[in-house]
C-alpha cells in the first residue's frame, strides 16, 4: 500500500516549528552542516527564551556562524507568523554569502523586494542597508507612511550597517553644488567671527581645515537655509538625503571644509523608515560594540534591552590569533623593518595591512601588489580568496570584509583608525583624549583585527604598528573595551611581549612563525587562553547618550523645555571635563530656541572646558601664557611624571614623532603635537589660533620674556615657495602677540615649512625662522637621543640628569632656534 504522505504533512501543518535548533533538524542541507556548534547552540537557545523582546543583541566572534545563526532566527519567526522576515547586510559582496549560506542551509531566501515569498512570510529578503535606509525607501519614508511591512528584521555587522545608515542622513555637497556657494555666503560673518584664518583656509578649499556653523546662526537663519537648498530638493544629491532630515534641519549641525559641506542631526530620526521601527522583533548581530549606546542614537532602540547582549557561554569559537605589537617589544624596531618583512613573507603567505588613509597607503604602494578602496574591494578581495597575492592593503576597511584561511596569514593594522566627513572630523578634536573617542577607536581596531579570522580553524599573526597605535591599545582604560576573547589574545601576546622584550625584530618573526606553522604547543596554548577568557560584562550605554536620545526626540516635538531638562541630565552624568563641555554645547543647542542669552552663558561655560568647541558670540578672554615655575629642566621633569619606565617614556616619544609628519592630512595632529613637544621640553605652550579663534598655531614662552611664535604649514609638501596667505599669517600673528604683550616680551617668528623663500608677490616678517625638514629631521633626531638619554635608570625623574641632556642635544631655551631653524629669504 501507498501512503499519501502530503496528507499527513497537512494534518500537521498548523505545529510548525518555532525553536531554531529543531528548525535546523528539519532543513533540507547540505551534509557540512551536522549540527549547530556549541557556541551557535548557545545564543540559539538564549535569544528563544527572550524573543518576544523588541531589540535583542547577539554579539558572536568574527567566525562563528553569525549568518547562520540570523537566518535560523529569522525562519523562527516566520514559523511563529512574525513576518515579513529581512535580513540586512551591509553591503553587496555580503548579500551574495548570505544567499549562498541560506542555499545550503535550507532556508528559502529572496533578493527581490517585490516577491510574493517574501511578502507571504514563505522566504527572508535579503538585502544591502542602503536599500532598506534611503529617502527613496521602496518600504515607505515618513512617519506612518509604510509600503512593505517588516515583522522581524535582522541587521548583521550592525556596526557597519551603523555607518552607513548614518550617511543617509547627512546632506553632503561638494563645492560645484549650486546651494554651496549661497550657503557659505550666509554663514561667512558668523565663520569668521570664529576664525578669521581658519574661515580663509575654508573659502581657499584648503582640506585640512574645517569649520563647523555656530548653531545659534544655523537656527536663526534656518529659513533662508532651507530657501536655498529647497529647490535643489530632487536633485541627484540631495534627493536621497532630504526627505530624511528635512523636518529635523532647524537641529541638525553644519561644517564646511576641503570645499565640502555637511548638514545632519545629532540624532538619527530613524522612524522616517517606519517599516523599520514598527517592526516586531529587531535582532542586532555583532562581533565587536564596546558602545552599545549607538544603537539607541541611531536605531532608538530600547537601552534596557540592549544593555543585556546574548554571547555564547564561551570564546571557543574564535580562530587563532597571535597579536603583537612590534614596538611595545622593542622601541626601536622602525615601521621601515616591519614593512620589510611584511614583503619577505609575503613571498610565501598573503600579507593584509590595513591603513587609515590614502596617504598613508602611498607608504605601502613600493611593496604593495594591490591597494583597495571601497570601489575594487569586492574583486580584490576575490583575489585573496583564490589564492597567493602578496601583500594587499585595504584603505581605512576596518570591517565587512572576510579573510578566510590563507587570504589572510599576517594582517597588519598600521596606525591608528581615522574618521571620514567633516562632522566626524569636528566631533573627533572636540573629544579628543576622552573615554567615548577611546571606545570608537578600539571598536574599529577590534574589527580590523577579525578580518584574518573567519573561523575557528583559521590562523593569523596580527601586527600592531605605530606608536599611536600602540600606545593607545595598551592604556588601561582600553583593555575593557575589547570582548573577552580579543582580551584574552590580547594577553597572551603581552605575556610574548615579556619575553622578548628587547629583543631585534629577527627574535620576533622566529616567534611569529610558531603561528604561521600552527607549532602543536603554540596552538595548544592559545585555545587554552581562549577557552579561559574572562567572562563578559553586559552592554554598555553611557547614560549621557539615553538622555540626549530622549532630548533630541523632545526637540522635535518642539519641547525645548524638556529637551533642556534631559540635555541637562546629560551633562550632570559625565565626569571629563572635556566630554562634559561637549555636551554642555548641546544643551545650549536646545536653550536657544527658548532663551539665545542664558545659551550664550552655557556655551561660554563649555568652552572654558573645552577649547575645541564653538565659541560664543562674545567670545573669550584670552589668557597670557606663563613660562612654568622653576627651571626648564624641573618643568620637564613635571611633565614627564606621567611615565613609569623607559620604554613608556620611548613610546610616547615616537607617538609625537609620527605626529610630526609632513602632509596635509596631518596639520591638526601636528600642530597639537608642537604643543606637546613644547611642554615635553620644559616650555610653556599654547595654541592660540586652535583655542581662542585668533593668533599663531603654537606660542612657546621660553622664560626671560621670550616667546616662539610659530605658524605650522606642514601640509605645504608640494610647494615651490611661501606663499603670500602663509606669509601674511605669521605677520598677523606676531602683530597679535604685540597687542596681546607688552614691550617687555620678544617673539621670534617660526614657520614650519619645506621652503625658505617667499613667491614674488609675498614678503616674509624680517626676523622668520624657518623649521625646514632638514631641520624638522634633525629635530626628531635629537628627541629620540634625548628621551633614550634620560631613559636610562629612569633619569627622567632626575632634574640634573634631565638639564644636562637638554643642554647636550641642543633643546634648551637658549639653543633651540639656533639649532633646529634657519633663516628665511
């Protein structure tokens, strides 16, 4: 007899399974997929127990079956009519995995929007994050205005995703934008009322400079803004952005720079994609978020929900990884050595280096076979995959990129992550030092460090470059910031760092290669320390970020009163001065839409904490700088208390060198890192232009009422001369120090410059000193001499000992323009 088995199906059909791991019993897969692991079992099972939550976090290492894991969520949701179901990438080369997971997974899956699977709840869409988060959203844009509904929607590499859900909120126009020159027009007075120099460098196109529109001036000409950018609403530019932000413009923030400008909010108002906040159930999938407090910024979810993330019950999963940093192991070994090894090994296994910048992928490009940008990403990356390539470098791609196997055997992190945009930029020097910069920085180094581990079976050596970099991932406020099992690498690679310390950098790859060759022992001790991590803390969500959420939804309510209510619960929760005064500024942002004078008040107060801010409409009162008490050797000493040894000391030291670098991208650091070099030195140092909005760069008082006024043009690399702006600046800064100062004190004018010679139509202040590289090289020579000097037995600590090798490197009061400039024509 012969069963009609379709009829015993249907008498069950109504039992449909909603537990993922028997979900995963019933698919028809392929036979590589036995079961879940350990580690997939476990947030299976956790994230079942709470999925009636609206947000839920899973936070799993790179490699551990996240998709899998998101797909068998997401077909538990469906089973349990919780659709339509979306799974969400962050870019395209990610869709094409997905699909092909979900394929031999079992799973029915679409790409197509339309489909009548997808819209019945019989298959997961799976789709880019653009195309769920643009002003042209095919699910609806506006407040109650949904197309497509989404019951249950997933967002892998939420990290990623984050980014560019942000930029489709941000109206970005290049200087050829008809709205662009109109625009900086209305804000030129209130500019350079800010900075006469800066605003000058901001209209030059030059693209180091950026300036950001003080918000009283944005908010009281927020209609003839909105005049000129309105008729080029549907234009190719700003047609994707502005029925986004549009009924948020009065609050969004402006900066112009590089003949760019950039207008968005604070906060993203998310709900102009409804179908995305109207969803049921939103399953957020990351490796690395030290912060989970932007998921409630950007995606207003739920900070009771998130601050409890579902993580495996162990790091297990992660494959090996022996990280090290170079020059933590010994000071003195250079990047040049490191880059030389990278090309050596890299005849053998495929070297990945990650770089922050295009400027600095031009180090790269005599050893490099291939360089990607976001544009050849996709086809290079391929390229790994199928076989030996040699050394690859990735500009600033710190995510979204899988480096499977032998891809990727030595990944390289060159230099601290950089941000991109101009608002990042104004947010990144206004938070400089602080915790909330510190947790970005890590979050993207912990992502970079996860590209050349795909899975538990991979190996990568990971090599920390520079001493920024490495500086920054051993400050002990960081180590927290990693997951567990990066923690637990981490460490490993210290206890490394003990043994060889000192050591040349051939006792370093002797090390690397007990990785490389998967050594039984080396092995067997890594996983030990994997498998030993600490347990994780919870989420985390600064509560400053909860209560200016809730502000800035207040403020589009047009209740300014409670916006300045919460905004004020932000600022009474945060204890750095600087973080403090950044979001002091933001409470002034909300005070002036009901009372511009007490704003006025606020924002003075915010800037006395943080100089990097908007400064009022009155502006500031300028402080004289005083050379420190005692002698230039005994300041020294106070400014170096806070090394504990030599090679500390040595770290720092080459950390200000690296800032000192030719190029334009470089001139904030640099001119910052001529202030610290100032007080390394036993100076008093300032950055007037930088703190008050007028004078040089950096002022050095020397003792004996003799000052250095010094104007720093170390983007000038291309330059054939001085040109005439430079030139006029450093005499407009010596006649400031004239007004500032009286007849008691001299100033030697400085220009840091390739060049000694004005162009024809310009004219040098007759007394300039110029720090040409020459000079700028010679400089750094003697720095490194003198902080290896007083390194020894810790005499840093010693005044004699430190005055006497002042004196014998030619950086005394007395020596240094002498020895370190010469004289400009």
């Amino acid at each position: 007899m012969v069963l009609d088995l379709k009829k015993l199906k249907a008498g069950n059909s109504s039992k449909k399974q909603t537990d993922p791991r028997k979900i995963f019993t019933t698919l028809k897969r392929n036979p590589r997929f036995k079961r879940p692991s350990d580690e997939q079992g476990d947030v299976l099972d956790a994230w079942y127990a709470v999925r009636t939550q609206e947000n839920v976090t899973l936070k799993m290492n790179t490699g551990s079956g996240k998709t899998i894991v998101g797909l068998l969520c997401l077909q538990s949701c469906l089973n349990e009519s919780k659709g339509p179901a979306v799974y969400v990438v962050p870019d395209n080369f990610l869709i094409t995995q997905v699909v092909a997971e979900a394929g031999d997974l079992g799973i029915a899956v679409t790409e197509d929007v339309e489909s009548a699977t997808f819209l019945s709840g019989e298959s997961i869409l799976v789709i880019n994050v653009w195309k769920l988060f643009n002003g042209k959203s095919k699910f609806g844009v506006g407040q109650g205005n949904t197309q497509i509904r989404i019951g249950s929607i997933v967002i892998d590499d939420a990290h990623a995703c984050l980014a560019t859900v942000a930029d489709q909120f941000k109206i970005k126009l290049s200087g050829d934008h008809p709205a662009y020159g109109p625009l900086l027009e209305l804000f030129a007075d209130d500019l350079e009322q800010q900075s006469e120099q800066l605003f000058l460098d901001v209209q030059a196109d030059d693209p180091t400079a950026v300036m950001s529109v003080p918000f009283w001036a944005w908010e009281n000409k927020i209609k003839q803004a909105t005049a000129i950018l309105h008729p080029h609403r549907k234009d190719e530019i700003l047609q994707w952005p502005w029925p986004l932000i549009r009924d948020v413009l009065p609050l969004c923030q402006v900066a112009f720079g590089g003949g760019h400008l950039e207008i968005a909010p604070r906060y993203l108002p998310i709900d102009n994609i409804p179908a995305f906040t109207d969803a049921t159930r939103h399953i957020y999938m990351t490796a690395t978020l030290a912060d989970d407090g932007i998921l409630v910024s950007h995606f207003q979810a739920d900070p009771d929900e998130v601050l409890y993330p579902i993580r495996p019950k162990s790091g297990g999963d992660i494959g090996d990884r022996m990280i090290l940093a170079p020059q933590e192991i010994n000071p003195d070994i250079t990047v040049d050595e490191i880059k030389d090894l990278a090309l050596r090994r890299s005849k053998d296994v495929n070297v990945c280096v990650i770089v922050p910048s295009r400027a600095r992928a031009k180090y790269w490009d005599d050893v490099a076979s291939q360089t990607l940008d976001k544009d050849s990403i996709e086809a290079g990356t391929e390229r790994l995959r199928q076989g030996h390539v040699g050394i690859t470098v990735f500009i600033n791609k710190y995510d979204g990129v899988d480096l499977p196997a032998e891809a990727c055997e030595i990944l390289i992190i060159d230099g601290l992550p950089e941000v991109e945009g101009l608002l990042a930029r104004t947010e990144q020097l206004a938070l400089n030092e602080t915790r909330r910069q510190l947790v970005r920085q890590i979050q993207r180094i912990e992502q970079g460090m996860g590209r050349g581990v795909r899975s538990s079976e991979d190996h990568c050596v990971v090599l920390l470059i520079g001493s920024r970099l490495t500086q920054r991932i051993h400050n002990p406020a960081a180590w927290s910031l990693f997951s567990p099992a990066t923690r637990a690498q981490l460490a490993l690679g210290k206890e490394i760092t003990e043994q060889i310390r000192g050591k040349p950098l051939d006792d370093l790859e002797a090390v690397i290669d007990l990785c490389l060759s998967e050594d039984e022992d080396w092995v067997d001790t890594s996983k030990d320390a994997i498998v030993n991590a600490d347990e994780a803390e919870p989420g985390h969500v600064e509560p400053s970020t909860i209560f200016l959420r809730q502000a800035f939804d207040a403020a589009r309510l047009k209740r300014f009163d409670k916006a300045k209510e919460l905004a004020q619960n932000a600022v009474s929760s945060v204890t750095e001065r600087r973080a403090k005064g950044y979001l002091k500024q933001q409470l002034a942002e909300y005070v002036h839409h009901i009372d511009p004078s007490q704003a006025q008040e606020i924002q003075l107060s915010a800037v006395e904490m943080n100089r990097a801010l908007i400064r009022p409409i009155q502006g500031i009162t300028y402080s004289k700088l005083q050379m420190p008490k005692g002698s230039q050797a005994a300041a020294a000493v106070k400014a170096m208390e806070r090394h504990l040894e030599k090679n500390e000391l040595i770290l720092w030291v080459n950390a200000l060198v690296e800032a000192l670098a030719w190029g334009e991208a470089n001139s904030k650091r640099f001119e910052r890192a001529m202030r610290d070099l100032g007080a390394f030195l036993g100076f008093g140092s300032q950055m007037p232009e930088d703190d008050y909005g007028k004078g040089p760069d950096n002022l050095w008082s020397l003792g004996g009422l003799e000052y250095l006024v010094i104007e720093c043009k170390s983007g000038a690399t291309c330059a054939k001369t001085i040109n005439k702006h430079d030139c006029n600046q450093l005499t407009g800064s010596m006649a400031w120090f004239g007004k500032q100062y009286d007849k008691s004190c001299s100033a030697t004018p400085i220009m840091v410059h390739p060049k000694i010679k004005p162009e024809n139509a310009a004219t040098l202040h007759p007394d300039t000193r110029i720090i040409t590289v020459e000079k700028l090289d010679k400089l750094i020579e003697s720095l490194r001499g003198y902080a290896r000097a007083i390194g020894d037995e810790n005499g840093y600590a010693d005044e004699k000992i430190v005055a006497r090798q002042l004196r014998d490197f030619g950086l005394t009061a007395e020596a240094f323009v002498r020895n370190f400039t010469v004289k400009g024509k």
